[in-house]
C-alpha cells in the first residue's frame, strides 16, 4: 500500500478492503494489517483482484472518493461512483482546454519538455556508465542539441511548432540510439524509427514497449476520471486514446527506451526471441514475448523516489501518479503541470 496525493494505492493482489466507522481496513486473510481514514483520501486505486466490500464502496461514493479497480498488471477494469459524479467537472474542463489550442499548448509543451529532458538523460547515463564502450563525442552533441531545445519548447504556444520541436528532439535522439545499443549488434541495430510494421529486431522491441506504456497510461487516467481519449498533443481520431499518448510522451526515454536497451545490453533477449515473415515484418517470438513481459512487470515492481514528490514508489505507480497531477492541474489545484523529470 502508498498513501501519495491524498491517493491510496494498493498494490497488494491478495489484500480485502472493508469499512470500519470512519476508516479503510487492508486485511489480508481474515486479519487487518493497515488502515486509513477516510476523510484524508480522495482516491483509491486498487490492483487487488480480491476486492472491496459493498458498505467501503458505498461509503465512498456517498464521500465522492474516487474508487477504481485495475488488475495486477494495470489494466483499468472499473471505477465505482455514486449518484453525484463530481468527475463531469473534471472531464468538462478536460474538454475545454482540448478545444482551446493556446490552452492544449500549455499542457503539451511541459510535456514534450519532460520527453527531451529525459532523452537528454538518458543520453547522458549512458555517457557516464559506459564511456570507454560508445562514441562519447557524438552522443554529447546530441545531448547538447536537446537541451539547447529545452528553453524553446517551455516558451512555444503554438501546437503546431511545438510538434515541429519535438520532431527535432526525436530526431537528435534517434540519431544517436544505435551508439546505445553494445550487445548483439549484427541483431541490434537502429537506423530509423518504422513501426507500422516493425522491420528490425530493435523497433519491434520499441514498438511492443511503448504499446504496453500507452496502455498502462490510459488506464492511469481513467481510474482518476480523465477520458483517456481526449488529449492535447494528439488530436482527436475515433478509437485512439489521444491523452494517453500525450502522457506517456514524457515518459518514453525513461520507462521504454532504457527498458528495451537494458533487455539488449543485458542480453536478456538473443535473435532466437525473433521471427522475420515472408514480407519482411519483424516480431517477437511468443517465448520472447513472454520474456520480455515478465521482465516488464519486474521494471514496474522497482522503486525509485519521485522527483516531484520526493516519494519513494514503484515504477508502475508513475503513470498514475502524472494522471493525478494533471487532475489536480486541470482542476485548478496547481499552476503548471510539473512533468515527470527523470534523475
């Protein structure tokens, strides 16, 4: 359990949760091992399959507490609320600043700042840890090129040149992903970014990783009443959960990209975990999948502190916690969206 942003998350899959007068009880076969009380929570966010009892659930949608249920792998299953939904003020203004373009740019620009801040330190870990390895020279150029983008990408109001920013970021630092990559390289090898399909072994990790991430941010946002399909960055298109690719932007050098180059650079993952078809689309074999998804869920069980909060957390509780703070900004509770800033 963690108790973060007035938010409680459990992330116990075997833990009951039940009411008792004033207070959230955490039992674990048939014995209590925490509670909390109600008035200080306004979310809770479940990853238990067992459950909660009806007198909890309905207590908190007599309180508006937000109640939602995802699966221990993150997948969003449902969220609880009572009579008054107090979420159609929330989503109200999520949709009036999608359709405000100065407001979407103000949203947006922190964070594709997040995305080439963590690109530029992800470029820079690398520098650091295998310097004897790489091409030192051209990798700090490219770290040089993204932070010189930094300050322009805060002051841009336009989405449109905000996207034309972005773009360079990408390309700087795709540029330089193949200097990343030290194992296997007559496997593992980047020259451009394909993904529709996949036509190497590196993209084909890329692609599956960053499909997980989008996943694991929608459901983020719905379990705190975002519409995980209305965003800012990416414009609306039926059946495309625009705002979770808008959130996961900030978090693809951090939580893909050095996910897939730890699989590549630890040999986790060999060119016997990939199968070529006849028109040449690359794709993992189900061994491989299935390697690559128990290291996945492995990376979301790691802590780290998080640079906003200075919180100590899992990886997988990240996403949720940036759809709480972009809540929290959407509502009015904060001045800016503060992206999440790798370190």
């Amino acid at each position: 359990m963690k108790h973060l942003l007035n938010t409680l998350f459990v992330t116990s899959e075997d833990v009951y949760l039940t009411l008792d007068g004033e207070n959230v009880v955490v039992n674990r076969e048939k014995e209590s091992i925490a509670r909390y009380p109600l008035h200080t929570l306004s979310n809770i966010i479940s990853f238990s399959y067992a459950g909660a009892s009806p007198a909890l659930l309905g207590a908190c949608a007599k309180r508006e507490i937000g109640f939602a249920f995802c699966t221990p792998s993150g997948k969003f299953l449902a969220r609880v609320t009572g009579e008054s939904n107090g979420n159609v003020l929330l989503r109200r203004m999520q949709y009036r600043v999608a359709d405000d373009p100065f407001l979407s740019c103000r949203v947006a620009r922190t964070m594709i700042f997040g995305k080439l801040y963590n690109s530029r330190w992800s470029i820079e870990r690398t520098c650091r840890d295998h310097g004897m390895r790489i091409d030192v020279e051209a990798l700090k150029n490219a770290s040089l090129k993204l932070k010189e983008l930094l300050p322009a990408v805060l002051e841009e109001s336009s989405l449109e040149s905000l996207r034309g920013l972005e773009g360079v970021g990408a390309s700087t630092y795709y540029g330089v992903m193949d200097h990343m990559i030290l194992n296997y390289k007559e496997t593992f090898f980047f020259r451009e970014r394909n993904r529709r399909p996949p036509l190497d072994p590196l993209n084909a990790l890329i692609s599956f990783a960053y499909s997980l991430l989008a996943h694991d941010c929608a459901s983020a946002l719905e379990s705190v009443g975002l519409d995980a399909y209305v965003g800012f960055l990416h414009r609306d298109r039926s059946g495309r959960e625009s705002l979770a690719l808008d959130l996961m932007e900030e978090l693809r050098p951090c939580m893909a990209d050095r996910f897939v180059l730890t699989l590549v650079n630890n040999r986790i993952l060999s060119a016997r975990d990939f199968e070529t078809s006849e028109t040449g689309v690359v794709l993992l074999t189900d061994d491989g999948r299935r390697t690559f998804l128990k290291n996945w869920q492995a990376k979301k069980k790691e802590t780290i502190t998080h640079p906003f909060l200075n919180e100590k957390m899992q990886w997988g509780l990240v996403p949720y916690i940036q759809a709480l703070l972009l809540a929290r900004f959407l509502r009015g509770d904060m001045d800016e969206y503060p992206p999440f800033l790798w370190k």
